[in-house]
C-alpha cells in the first residue's frame, strides 16, 4: 500500500514537471501581454496548488510560490478545476473541505457556487472577483490532457487598479488562449 502510493505521488510529480516544462513559454508570454501574475496549478487534495508562477514584474509581488495551495471556491484556478469535475466529486470536494468566509464576497452557499461553476463551464473561464483577498481579482482557465480531463489551470491575478472592468474582457480571451494552446501540446482536440 505504502509503495503503491509512493508511486502514484512520483508519477504525479513527474507528469507535473512535463506539464511546467510545457506550459512554462506559454506563461512568459500571458504574463508579458497582461502584465500581470500568471500561475499554473493543478487539484490535489482538495486543493489548487501553484506548480508554476510567472511574476510580473513591479514593486507589487504577488504573496505566491510553487507549491501555495488555494481553497478552490474562492480562486480563479480553483473555480477553473471545480467546475470540470464529475458532479459527485464536486459535491464531496466542496462538502469536506468546506467553502471558508474570508470576506462578503467569498461564496460560502454550494449551491451559488454550483451556478457558477456552470457558468464557468459556459464562458471557459473563471473569475475570482476580491473573494479571497479585497482588492485582487483573479481569472482562471481549465488545461485539458487527451483524454479531456481538467488536469491543470492557468491564472493571471492581480490587484482590481490591473485587472479593471475594461479590461477584463481582454485578459479572460488571452487566459483561455494560453490554456487551450497547452492543452492542444497536452493531446486535446477541443476547442477553447
């Protein structure tokens, strides 16, 4: 049991590095045209955790690293994996870990956040909007393998002066962009 298991967090780590070693000129580029954060996470335990960050440059330093984990109902990666799950899995991730208050804005109902999801799924992205931190914003988009599954997500984040209701639009298109160009090197056919 114990080997077995020892296995499957090698072989994960493993295809996390292919995956960062993929996705890592994809980043440059998303953080050079926005000029903000990017982030590469993938779900593990019940949460997002930072595999990869493309930093932007400026005095503002985003408080992330390769291996921060994010709650999933209040970050734009973690909205991005949630709403590719399995309805069952969605459920029981969202019922044992919990969707923590950090402020008004942070959605604590399961069924808010099961709307959402479904709009996510709808427009491609997710937009995390001051839910877990006043005055960031975040949008995320799902990376898809071959098979289909939602094994990753890219962000871009920033404060709400950078990531503006003008140019929200904007960024979103260059957030999905990047996430479908990775996920067509990754064996997907879909279309963003």
């Amino acid at each position: 049991v114990v080997a077995t298991k020892l296995f499957r967090l090698g072989e994960a780590a493993l295809s996390g590095m292919a995956l960062r070693e993929r996705a890592a000129p994809f980043l440059r580029i998303l953080m050079k045209q926005t000029g903000l954060t990017v982030h590469l996470a993938i779900l593990a335990r019940g949460s997002a955790v930072i595999i990869d960050k493309e930093a932007a440059p400026g005095i503002l330093q985003l408080a992330t690293w390769v291996g921060k984990r994010f709650d999933l109902h209040c970050t734009g990666v973690g909205k991005a994996l949630l709403a590719y799950l399995p309805e069952e899995e969605f459920l029981s991730t969202v019922r044992s870990h919990g969707l923590t208050r950090y402020n008004e804005n942070t959605l604590t109902s399961v069924k808010r956040l099961a709307s959402e999801v479904a709009s996510i799924r709808h427009l491609g992205y997710a937009l995390e909007d001051e839910e877990g931190e006043i005055g960031f914003r975040c949008i995320g988009a799902p990376i898809f393998d071959h098979s289909g599954a939602a094994i990753a997500a890219v962000s871009v984040a920033g404060t709400t002066n950078q990531i503006t209701d003008a140019n929200l639009q904007l960024c979103a298109k260059r957030v999905v962009k990047t996430a479908h160009q990775i996920s067509l090197l990754l064996g997907h056919s879909g279309t963003p």
